[in-house]
C-alpha cells in the first residue's frame, strides 16, 4: 500500500467541458484520489456515479468502477474523460435529516468540501452537524450527507459511514 500524502491544494478550476460516458481508467491519475468507505458494511466500496463517468447520483460501489476524484476551491471533483464532474449537495429543509449528493455539469452552490486529513467532509454556515465527516449509504448505494449524530438515530435502511481517500496506483477490494 502506498503511503498516503496530504492533497495539494489548489485555487484554479478546469471549465466545464462536453461530457462523454469515459473516464480516467483504473489507473490513479496525478492529483487524484480514490475516496472509499472504511467501516461494514460499506468497506472498501468506492466512490463514482451511476450512470459511470456521467452526471448522476453519487454512490458507493465496486473498485472496478471507482472514479477519481479531488477536491478544489471547495468543489470535490471527478475527473472523466475530457473533463470534471461536480458533487452538487440538495438544498436543506427544516424536517431534513440527511442531504442528497450528486454529479452534475455545474458546480455546487450549497456548502463546501475538504479534506480532513485523508477524511472528506462538507459543512455549510446554515447547519450546524455534530461530524462533518458523517456520510450515509442508502436505498441502492446511492451516498448522503449524514445531519444528524454519526451511528445515532441512523434513517431505516441507511448506514453510517465516513469516506476517506486511498492514493495506491488501483483500486483495490
């Protein structure tokens, strides 16, 4: 297993291309990171969108499909071919518990990701969470922020998770 080293931050953004349904490969590109569950029953699943390489819900699945990803300017990124994917978070309302993630062409305009350590975490001015590194996995892997306590009170057919990056060449199970 390779070391694993800080991000490099960065303050400039790729423009938006045409998307095509390709992607990176399976090999890790330079200034990107895989981003994996490391807790059951979610371990070692990876981050990536269905449909793949396109814009869509943000899930957790397989190593063979993994996507690579990197967080810049607060937007976390995925590269596909030709270009960048953005994670875009759904607006909160008072009665939410947890907020749906995914992929789209534009750019996110609720809340902000980083990098905590090798963990990734969102948080936003307007909700205060008890972990900002508190994810779900629910209803068909598809991955949520976690508003309320990490492993308290968890929605009926969700688990609770904590996504981190993995920078080895692959993807591994």
């Amino acid at each position: 297993m390779a070391a694993i080293v800080a991000p490099a931050a960065s303050s400039t953004t790729t423009a938006t291309p045409s998307l095509t349904a390709s992607g990176p490969g399976t090999t890790l590109q330079l200034g990107y990171y895989w981003i994996r569950a490391v807790e059951a029953p979610n371990f070692h699943k990876y981050l990536q969108t269905k449909p793949q390489y396109s814009p869509g819900t943000a899930l957790l699945d397989s190593y063979t499909t993994a996507g690579q990803f990197q967080i810049v300017s607060g937007q976390l990124v995925q590269l596909i071919g030709g270009g960048l994917l953005y994670a875009n978070v759904e607006t909160n309302t008072t009665a939410a518990t947890k907020l749906a993630v995914s992929f789209n062409e534009s750019k996110n305009t609720y809340g902000t990701f980083v990098f905590s350590g090798d963990a990734v975490t969102w948080s936003t001015p307007d909700i205060k969470r008890p972990n900002l590194g508190a994810w779900l996995v629910c209803e068909e892997q598809s991955l949520w922020i976690n508003l309320g306590d990490y492993m308290y009170m968890t929605p009926a057919g969700c688990a609770d998770e904590t996504i981190h990056y993995y920078n080895d060449k692959t993807a591994v199970s």
